[in-house]
C-alpha cells in the first residue's frame, strides 16, 4: 500500500518501488504488465470509493438534505464501475441508451439513474422508461411531447429536470464549454426560450417537472463560474416561480470540476469548492425569497481520472535530430484520443526506471496509421529504450469510455485496483471481436 514516506509523482496513488519500478496503488506496474500484456488500463477502485464518500459527505455537510453527487458515467463506463457506484449508494448520470444498458447490465438500481442527451429518439425514452430510471434530463420541446406521449402510453408519470442554459462561459476550451447561449445543449434562459419550456412540461399530464439542470463544462479549476451559475438559476427559477407557481425542488449544477494532469495544474480541493458553492447556492436562495432546493452536482472527471493510468511497451525510438525524439508505444489515439482532439497534455514516466531523473523530452507515438496519432509532446522522461514500460498517468476519464477501433487495433482490457489486488474489469478484445459483426 501506498505509503507517506514513499516517493510520490503527481499524485499519491503514484510510487516509486525499491526495485525502481513505477507502483500504481501500491502493485506493481512491471508485474501488471507480466500478468496482463500491454496496452493495459489500471483503475485505482479504492481511490474511487474515497472520491464518492468525499462529494457525498461533503455536499450532506454542505447543502443538508438530500443534495447529492451523480457519478457522470460518460467519463468511465463498464459494469465494473457501475457496481462500485451502487455499493456507494451513488446515483448516476446516463448519457445514452448504451451506457443505461451498462448500468442495468450491472445491476444498478435505476431510481437512481438521470437519464441525459441533447436527442433521446423514441426508443430511447421507452428503453429508459421501461428500465425505471428515476429522472429524464429533458433538452428540448420535442424530447418533453415525445415522453409525455410515451410515458402516456404506460400510464406513468415521470419526474423530469429541464436543461438549461445560464450564459456562462467558464473559459475552459471551447470544445469541453456547454453553458453559453449558443450550445447544442439545453434552452437558453436569455432568450426565454427555458421558460417557454417550464410552461410546457408543466401543462403535460405526463411529465413531472421536479427542477432545473445546467452543466457549464469541464476541467474547471475555479468554483466562480459555478457560483455565477447558480445566481442565474436562481434568478431564472425566480422567474418561473413568478410565471406559473412553479417552485423548483431540485437545482442540478452539472460536473466539470477540474482534476489535476501535470505538475503545473493546480491541485484541486474538492472539499473547499462544494462548501463555497454551497455558501453561495444558499446566499442566491436567500436573495430570491426561494426555499434552499435539493442540489446535485455531477462529477464526472473528478471521480474517475487520477484513478486511472495507462501502460504500455515502448518499441521503436526515433531521434530525428534537430526535430525531436519520436518514442512509439503499443498504443495510441485508439485508446487515448484526448491529444489528437483536444491537445490535452499529460505526465508520463518511464515506469521501468520510475526511480531515474526525467532527462529527455520526447513525442509520445502510437502505432495508427496517421501523424496526429500522438499521445504527448514535449513529455519529458527517463529515456527509454524498446521493451521499457511507459506509463501515462491521469487516463481515468475520458480514455476507455472513448477507445475507438481505428486500424482495428482492439481495446486494452481494464483491471481494477483495490488494497493491493488486481482484478480483471474488461478483458482484452479479440481480434476475433473485432470481426464478431462483420457479415
Ligand atoms: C460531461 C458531463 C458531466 C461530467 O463532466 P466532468 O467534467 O467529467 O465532471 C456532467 N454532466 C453533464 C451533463 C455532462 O455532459
């Protein structure tokens, strides 16, 4: 197990062994990899259990009642998690009719499930609604006469949260930013366009409207765009309080809070963000006359990411002088797309010399078929030589939940960590998976 006095890189779940290797929730990466091939997903479980009591007990503390995290499972999703995520007594966020199958596969009470996306068909709200999941996230006037006529037809009422757009640009990149007016997601407040909506759904004999969702965007590292959010949705439930009646139980902030990749983000006190956010929810509740709502917040990232590494074999190195030096991995934009689409900048370490000083910056290359297939530039790291392990650390969000297929390269397998065991989560795909739907 990890341990206070061990050399720590980055995070503390990150170790340094006698014997030089690199240690990943106290095992040992060389032995994982013995055990289990590379490309290779390692998921630190305990570190995940630790973060879902953290947002629980503090957003208890915090904002009373039932205020309460949902696990956004878009940033990690296999059945693995999702037990995890019921023996927490978390609830969680669904994006798809996909990931809702995952999280029924696994046996998660779905009561406990919202159920998201900017354009749910038909048979995704009859999936959904069959499957009992406890609130639909509604995006549009066509998704909330879609359910009320489906929930109709089952002679259900279902709760729903509307999602909106409080006009807030929390200057992240633009790609990871979804609460400015101009979104594919949610009705902008501004325009009126979220108020037209509230009228809707409370006219529908089958929908239920319960409150109001906005998601501001991610890897935020700074709780004031979420404090100004709250103002706005405040004010915005002020308004549908003025209009209709209509007092809102539930005020959904979204995820988004920031995680910590490289030495030079900050690190991130989870705790502190969710005792300010909720000083404010409380001081903008007060200021509108409004009761203090039930609060969820939908950490996503900041669950999952610095409880994930990925590992793999480096084989050829490539200096090009006066250029650069090109290390190519097993791996790649298959497994981690984060670079090739958003240039996110990751810590890797040469994990069979973890113990060495970082002396060579190198371009980190996967083995696709395409120049963009790039998992770091500039990365600076022990240097390796063809057969070292090299480990990137931080890919517990947003890397398996978004692995492709390209160049029929399958998907490495995911092994949960937990007091110092292994167990396997996702087995390695095939190359016989990969044919399974070819005709
Ligand atoms: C992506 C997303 C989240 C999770 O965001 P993180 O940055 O991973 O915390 C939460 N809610 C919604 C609606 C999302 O789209």
């Amino acid at each position: 197990m990890t341990n206070c006095s061990e050399k720590t890189i980055l995070h503390d779940n990150v170790t340094v062994g006698e014997n030089g290797t690199l240690r990943f929730a106290g095992v040992d990466t060389a032995a994982l990899a013995d055990k289990y091939g590379t490309p290779l997903y390692l998921m630190d479980a305990d570190l995940i259990r630790t973060r879902c009591r953290l947002y629980q007990s503090e957003m208890k503390a915090a904002f009373g009642g039932a205020s309460r995290p949902l696990f956004a499972g878009k940033a990690f999703c296999t059945k693995a998690i999702y037990r995890i995520m019921a023996e927490c007594g978390m609830s969680v966020d669904l994006v798809s009719p996909g990931e809702l199958y995952t999280a029924k596969a696994a046996g998660f009470p779905m009561e406990r499930a919202f159920f998201h996306g900017n354009n749910k068909t038909d048979a995704d709200i009859s999936l959904a609604l069959d499957s009992g999941v406890g609130c639909f996230v509604c995006d549009s006037r066509e998704e909330l006469l879609a359910l009320d006529k489906i929930a109709g037809e089952r002679a259900v009422r279902q709760p729903v949260l509307l999602r909106v757009t409080p006009g807030i640009d929390p200057h992240t990149f633009a790609a990871v930013t979804t609460g400015k007016v101009d979104s594919k997601f949610g009705s902008p407040i501004a325009t009126g366009a979220a108020l037209e909506l509230a009228e809707l759904a409370l006219s529908l004999s089958h929908v239920e409207l319960t409150g109001f969702h906005c998601h501001i965007g991610s890897q935020i590292f700074d709780v004031q765009p979420y404090v100004d959010a709250a103002d706005v949705m405040f004010g915005f439930i002020k308004s549908v309080k003025d209009a209709t009646g209509f007092v809102a139980g539930t005020l959904n902030l979204g995820g988004g809070f920031g995680v910590r990749y490289t030495e030079s983000d900050p690190a991130f006190d989870y705790a502190a963000a969710i005792r300010s956010l909720a000083d404010a929810v409380k001081a903008a509740a007060k200021k509108h006359g409004l009761p203090m709502p039930t609060v969820l917040l939908e950490p996503g990232r900041s669950i999952v990411a610095d409880a994930g590494m990925t590992l793999y074999t480096v084989g050829t190195v490539k200096e090009i002088p006066g250029f650069r030096t090109y290390v190519s991995v097993d791996g790649g934009m298959p497994d981690n797309p984060r670079y090739a689409l958003y240039r996110s900048v990751y810590t890797v370490v040469n994990a069979t010399h973890a113990d060495r000083a970082p002396d060579r910056a190198v371009t980190v290359a996967g083995r696709c078929c395409e120049s963009g297939d790039l998992i770091a530039e500039g990365a600076r790291v022990a240097t390796p030589v063809r057969g070292d392990l090299l480990a990137v650390l931080v890919t517990g969000a947003y890397n398996y939940s978004m692995a492709s297929n390209y160049n029929r390269i399958p998907r490495p397998p995911v092994v949960f960590l937990s007091n110092g065991k292994d167990e396997l989560a996702v087995r390695r795909e095939s190359y016989e998976d990969l044919v399974r739907n070819d005709l």
